[in-house]
C-alpha cells in the first residue's frame, strides 16, 4: 500500500519494486572507520528507520545509546497540509531524551519520502539536537519512480547492506539534488557522495 | 508474594494469582519457580519478589524482580519501569527497563520506553520506539539501586 503520494499525482503503475538487493555502501563504510577509531567515546545514534534488530547487533559494536525514531509511524504529519490546524510540533513526532545530543542519524531512504517542507522540518529538529561534528547517512533516489513505501536495509558488513523492499507499488520520486538537500539541511555539509549501481545516491553529511 | 507497602497497591478485580502456568507459557527459570499475574488482573503499586513472574495482564506502577527474570505476555499491558535479570516482552509495555543481563522484545512485542542492558534483542517485527544503551561498560544503576529489603 501507498505510504505517500506527492501533491496528488498518480503514481504509474509497477511490478518490478518488490524484492531485495545488495548493495555496496563505500560512505557508509567511511563512516564505520570513522566511529572505530575512537573505540572509547560513546556515540549517540539515532536510526529514523523502524526497529531493527539487526541495526541494534550491528551497533552493538560500538559504546552507544541507540535511539529508534520509527520515523515512518509519523511521515505523513511532517508534511505540507493545506488545513488551517497547524502540523504536530516535531519534538512530538519525534521525542527525544533531553539532553541528548546526536553523534549519527541514519535516515536510509527516508528523506524521499518528505515534502521539501517535511525535510527543513525535520532538519531543523535534528539540528537542534546535534552534537558539533555530527554526521548523517542518507540514501536518496535518483530514479524517476521509487517504492511507494520505504523499505529496510540489512546490515551485512560495514560496507555491504541489504536494500529490502516489500512495496510493489511506486510513486514518483522527489530526486532531491544535492544543492537542495543542502538548502534544507542547512550546517550540513556533504563530505561524501556516491552514486551507487541501483540508481540510489549514498549520501554522508557532517555538521561543523 | 509482593510487597507493596511503597504505594497503595489495589487489585481492581480479585483473581487467583496462579503459582504454576502451563508449560508453555512459562519462561525458563533456574529455580523453577514462577509466578503469574492472569489477563483479568489489574495491579497499580510497587512489585517487587525473588522469582520469576509471567504478566498477562495489567499493571501500572514499578516492577523490581533482581536476580530474577521477567516476562510480559502477550496479553499483558504494563505501563511501568521494570527492572529484573532478564525482561522479555511478548506484549504492550511503556516504561522504561534495565535488564542486568538481558532484554528481549519479542514479534508480538510493543515497547515505548527506553531500555539499558548489556544484551538487546529485538526479533523481526518487534515494535519499538525509544533508546537502547548498549554501553556494555556501563553498570545497570537503576537496577543496583533496586530497594533490597522488599522481598517476596
């Protein structure tokens, strides 16, 4: 079933959506070095993506307080709605302990599901609750069409994952580029990009 | 079995509190020992024993079992902190859990709270929104500071 339509359109119709593959994750893995070089800090890393006990074993690897947002429960109450009634304020769509400042956000496809105003939305939450150097890992698609609900990555090594999807159905895709995401998600800059086989684009981003 | 001298505990409808679950429903335990709150059960106060305990039905409040281990059913419905050995969770529960060995939220389970043990397991379609520390050298402090004179 359709999770998300954007601005009425009528997603084509697709049979070729479903199914699952791997996937080589180059920025990602920079991001694994990355963490692995300070054995001794403890991260603070929020997974937007649903719960997932396999991200749960793979970061148990590391000292860390992983935080699940299950961002997908509340996608369609960041976006642009043309009622009167203002959108739920983010710290209820997305609460997070006080105090708490993020190390790593791990979006996975979930930007393209966002309005451009969901995205600043959610941008500017976040941003309030970053620690300085922090990064966040996205995936973005380049393709004209993408799944109409977001699917789940498996972790099979730090530079391997596992693109599952269960939606048969496909809507069109936003193909956010860079210079957009930037303007969104400003104090995020991209310190990688890779543009892998199956027409997603890897994205890392770091705040100063 | 309980003490609950810390808040005024009330049993909203009065059950049997069953000592011996079927097999099936009862968790693994050392000592062999477990006991089970039934789904017609509603208990709000402080909970706090020296065996092992089965919830299948409602309770609010606090939850310390030590050393021993803790399953919410898949009928139970708990809105409390609990803190025990092990916590497995089968059903809804909103709270927070220090497990000084392990937590498992099983399929069928539905947690909205924040969870500290050295060992986390979420099975594939587990529903879960909150934190997990997973910092292995962290102590369980919550779970230290458990009152040692309540007992069951």
């Amino acid at each position: 079933m359709a999770l998300f339509r954007r601005s009425g359109a009528t997603p084509p119709a697709s049979a070729a959506a479903a199914g699952s593959e791997e996937l080589g994750v180059p920025a990602f893995h920079h991001l694994v070095e990355v963490l692995e070089k300070t054995p001794e800090r403890k991260y603070e890393i929020l997974d937007l993506g649903p719960a997932s006990g396999n991200h749960v074993a793979f970061f148990s690897r590391f000292r860390c307080r992983f935080h699940i947002g299950s961002l997908e429960e509340t996608l369609p109450e960041w976006l642009q709605k043309d009622e009167e009634a203002p959108p739920p304020e983010p710290p209820r769509l997305l609460p997070l302990a006080e105090g708490v400042r993020l190390d790593l956000i791990l979006c996975w496809e979930l930007l393209n599901y966002l309005d451009e105003y969901g995205l600043a939305r959610l941008a500017d939450h976040l941003q309030s609750r970053t620690a300085p150097g922090a990064w966040l890992h996205a995936f973005v698609h380049t393709k004209a069409t993408m799944p109409a609900a977001p699917g789940r990555f498996r972790l099979l090594a730090p530079d391997r994952m596992e693109w599952v999807r269960d939606d048969r159905e496909t809507v069109p895709a936003p193909r956010y580029p860079r210079r957009t995401l930037e303007r969104l998600m400003p104090g995020l800059t991209v310190r990688q990009s890779r543009l892998l086989r199956n027409g997603l684009q890897e994205y890392l981003f770091q705040s100063p | 079995m309980f003490d609950k001298s810390k808040k005024t505990s009330s049993i909203e409808k009065s059950q049997k509190v069953e000592s011996t679950p079927p097999p099936a429903q009862r968790p693994a335990t050392p000592s062999g020992q477990t006991t089970t709150i039934g789904p017609s059960i509603k208990l709000n106060g402080e909970l706090s024993g020296d065996e092992d305990l089965l919830i299948q039905g409602e309770v609010e409040g606090n939850i310390h079992l030590k050393e021993h281990n803790l399953t919410v059913g898949e009928q139970g419905r708990i809105k409390a902190n609990a803190f025990a050995r092990t916590i497995t969770v089968r059903g809804e529960l909103t709270g927070d859990l220090t497990g000084a060995e392990k937590v498992t939220i099983t399929a069928s389970g539905r947690v909205r709270g924040n969870i500290i043990a050295p060992k986390v397991i979420l099975e594939e379609g587990a529903s879960f929104k909150g934190s997990i520390d997973m910092d292995a050298k962290a102590e369980a402090p919550a779970l230290k500071a458990a009152p040692k004179s309540q007992s069951a």
